[in-house]
C-alpha cells in the first residue's frame, strides 16, 4: 500500500483519545497471591498495575467510551466510515463497531466493518483509512481500536493481561500526525498465539512469541527503510507494540542494534520511556496498545515534537508485523487529552484478588434468557445484560 497517490496531502491522526474501565488490580496483589517476587514483574515484565473488566462492559462499551469525547456534530456529519479492530470480538456476524455507531448517533450513510489479525489489524485499519481519505479527503475516518486481553488465572501470561479501547479520527490535514507513504510489512503462518471461538482465552507459547516479535520487527524494518531511505537517526521517537513494556524496550535494543546505531542506552531509553508510561499502568489492550502508546508519548514527552518523526512498530501475533512512520505536526499539543488520560489511570478502584477473580470469571449467560449483568459501572455506557442472544447496551 503506498499512499504517495494523489497528490501531497497530508493525511493522519486528527485526534486520539483512549478509555479503561475504571477497575485494576495492582501486581503486588497477583505477585503475593501467586508467591512471586513483584520484581519479575515490576522489572523483567516492566508493569506495574493492570486494568479489570467488570461484568457490564465490554469492547463495544469501551470503544464508545473512548470515542464519546471525539464526536461533535460536525465530526457527525464528517464520518462516513467506521473501522473496528478487536481480537475480542462479541459477535461472528454483526460488526461491533455498528453497536458503537448507534450508540453515538452517527450518521446512517457510514460503512462499518470489524477487522481481525492479533494485535495488528488496528494498524491495517489506519492504512486502509488513509488510502479511503485520498478518495473521500473531505470526510473523516473513526478507527476504534478495543480489546480485553485474557490469557487465564495463574498463567504466565497473566501479569500482562489489561484492556482497553481507542478511538482515532483520521483525516486530511491532521493535527497530530501526518503519517508518511512507506511502510515494511510482513506476514508469516506463525502459531505463537491464536484463540479457537469455543476459548475465552488465549493460547500462547509465551517465549516464542517474543522471539517472533523480535524476528518480524527487523524484517519490517529492513524493507521500511530499504523502501523509504530513512536510517534509525531520522526517528526522533519510536512507539511499539506494547504487550508488556520491557518486550518494547527489548525491541527497541534490538532495533538499534540491528540498524548500527551509534545511540548511547540513555538516549535509546529516552527515545521510548514516555511512550511507554500509560502501559506500565493499564496493561495490554491488544490493538490498541500501540497507539495508547502514541498518546503516551505525545503527552508525556516534555520536548516538542512538532516536525519530528516517529517509528512505529505494529506486531499480531500469527503474525503480521508493519513498519512504517509519521511526522508529528505543529501545535499539536493543543489536541491532545493529557488531563484526562491520567485522571483516568489515576482514578480506578483497586480491586482485591478475589475482587479481581470474580471479574474474571464471570461470563455472559449463553442460554439464550433474559439476564441483567450486575452494576459495576457509574458509567455512561453499559452492558445491561442479553434476552434471546441480543446484547443489550444502556
Ligand atoms: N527480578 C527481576 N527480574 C526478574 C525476576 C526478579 N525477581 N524474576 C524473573 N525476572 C525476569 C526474567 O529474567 C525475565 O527477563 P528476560 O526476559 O529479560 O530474561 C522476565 O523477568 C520474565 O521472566 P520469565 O521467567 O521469562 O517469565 P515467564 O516465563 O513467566 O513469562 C512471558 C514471560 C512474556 C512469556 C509471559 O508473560 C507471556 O506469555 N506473556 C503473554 C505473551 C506475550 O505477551 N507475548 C509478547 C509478544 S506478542
């Protein structure tokens, strides 16, 4: 996919905005009960707390959440295409995002569509958003990005479990990030991490999939920079996929070290650390982790970055892995939700294990009956519960 086609627009991320219930679990808590050292977690796995979904959300209750703030009248009248990206999915037919779509009343000539590859099918949605923008330039593309990462109770995985949604407006002369025509892309028949629909969590081999992580990053970086001319000094920051964030530091180790960089460790830190802040709070979100990422480092790097680039690395497991890149624009900082991204971090209820372990297990009812999901939430969407297998949302 190249977008250098019609002209020298520039087209990327409007705004970006993220939601997480309002529920974690500190990792202390799961170290203690599991009788590890909290510093295989707080240092080899780089998180410190974990976001819990309650019973009444969901992917689609987040998706709203986060795009809420992002949806005035004229972005009502601008939005004709919403793309979902989720490993969560709730539904083999219906697309989520059209829950999401009439719970914020958007227009009804919208095409809606889900799309599905791991953790990377939200980066696939960006790109295909942006050739559909080089068609439609005066229209706007609302990309929600939403997952509930489970890998089980007691698991490796566990520690680097979280959830999460965000929402991304895409458009023509964006303020935030004008992303650049190249990218390096690979795709590979990989079983480092799938989900058969009869799972509620993942299957993983954990270790493998770090390696193939590592793997697809510098084969995608080989043809991103073959492809585009830009060496590793040309990245004033760089944002990875962010399953735990000591796998983004690895990555960006690697990285350099693949690319000859002369970058020293300080600068090589400083170059990811503010990208990396939100994660270490929140956990995965799958999808979405990589652009909470951006947010997290647009927000929180105390330099300006007005002109400067960014690499971006997307990685589903299975796997496809991109490479590509984008200009961070002037004034941008005047579009961003610093505020009220940390409020939401810093607000959540800390759940006790057992707290957490009910959250966990509770399941939607599958008989087909009318069931109401217990109240967790005082939020503005919520799961309600089902009645003859429809979902019902407040
Ligand atoms: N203090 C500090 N560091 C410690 C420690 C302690 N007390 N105990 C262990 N560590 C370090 C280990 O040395 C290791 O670091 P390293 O990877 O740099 O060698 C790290 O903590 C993790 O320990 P390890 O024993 O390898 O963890 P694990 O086997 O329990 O699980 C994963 C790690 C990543 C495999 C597991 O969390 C997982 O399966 N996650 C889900 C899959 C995933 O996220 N894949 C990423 C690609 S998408």
């Amino acid at each position: 996919m190249s977008h250098v086609v019609s002209s020298e627009k520039k087209i990327g991320i409007d705004a970006i905005r993220f939601y997480t219930p309002s529920f974690a679990i500190d990792l202390h808590t799961i170290a203690s009960q599991r009788g590890i050292d909290p510093n295989k977690f707080h240092v080899g796995l780089g998180q410190h707390c974990m976001s819990v979904m309650p019973p009444d959300e969901d992917i689609v209750t987040m998706a709203a959440h986060a795009a809420l703030p992002l949806i005035d009248e004229q972005n009502k009248r601008d939005i004709h295409l919403v793309l979902f990206a989720t490993e969560s999915g709730v539904d083999q037919s219906k697309a989520a995002g059209l829950w999401v779509h009439h719970l914020l009343g958007l227009s009804s000539s919208c095409r809606v569509v889900e799309l599905k590859q791991a953790c990377y099918s939200a980066t696939c949605a960006l790109q295909l958003a942006i050739s559909y923008l080089h068609m439609h330039p005066t229209e706007k593309v609302l990309l929600l990005a939403s997952d509930n990462a489970r890998y089980g109770l007691n698991t490796p995985g566990e520690p680097t479990q979280g959830c999460g949604a965000v929402a991304i407006i895409l458009s023509v002369s964006p303020r935030l990030v004008a992303i650049e025509p190249h990218q390096g892309v690979v795709a590979d028949h990989v079983m480092d991490f799938w989900r058969p629909n009869y799972l509620n969590e993942a299957v993983v081999d954990g270790k493998y999939s770090t390696k193939v992580y590592l793997n697809t990053l510098l084969k995608c970086w080989e043809e991103y920079s073959r492809q585009s001319g830009h060496g590793f000094s040309e990245h004033a920051r760089f944002c990875y996929h962010i399953p735990f964030t000591r796998m983004a530091e690895k990555a960006h180790e690697r990285l350099s070290r693949s690319a000859s960089s002369q970058t020293c460790a300080t600068a090589l830190h400083s170059q990811i650390e503010p990208g990396l802040l939100y994660s270490k709070q929140l956990g995965n979100a799958y999808t979405a982790s990589l652009y909470i990422g951006c947010a997290s480092l647009l927000e929180n790097e105390l330099e300006d970055l007005s002109e400067k680039r960014i690499g971006f690395f997307s990685y589903g497991s299975g796997c496809v892995g991109e490479f590509f890149s984008g200009v961070v624009q002037r004034g941008y900082q005047k579009a961003l939700f610093r505020e009220e991204h940390q409020s939401l971090l810093t607000s959540r209820a800390k759940l006790s294990y057992e707290q957490y372990k009910d959250f966990f297990t509770y399941q939607l009812p599958e008989d087909g009956g009318d069931h109401t999901t217990p109240v967790h939430s005082a939020v503005r969407f919520r799961l309600l519960g089902c009645r003859n297998h429809e979902r019902l949302y407040q």
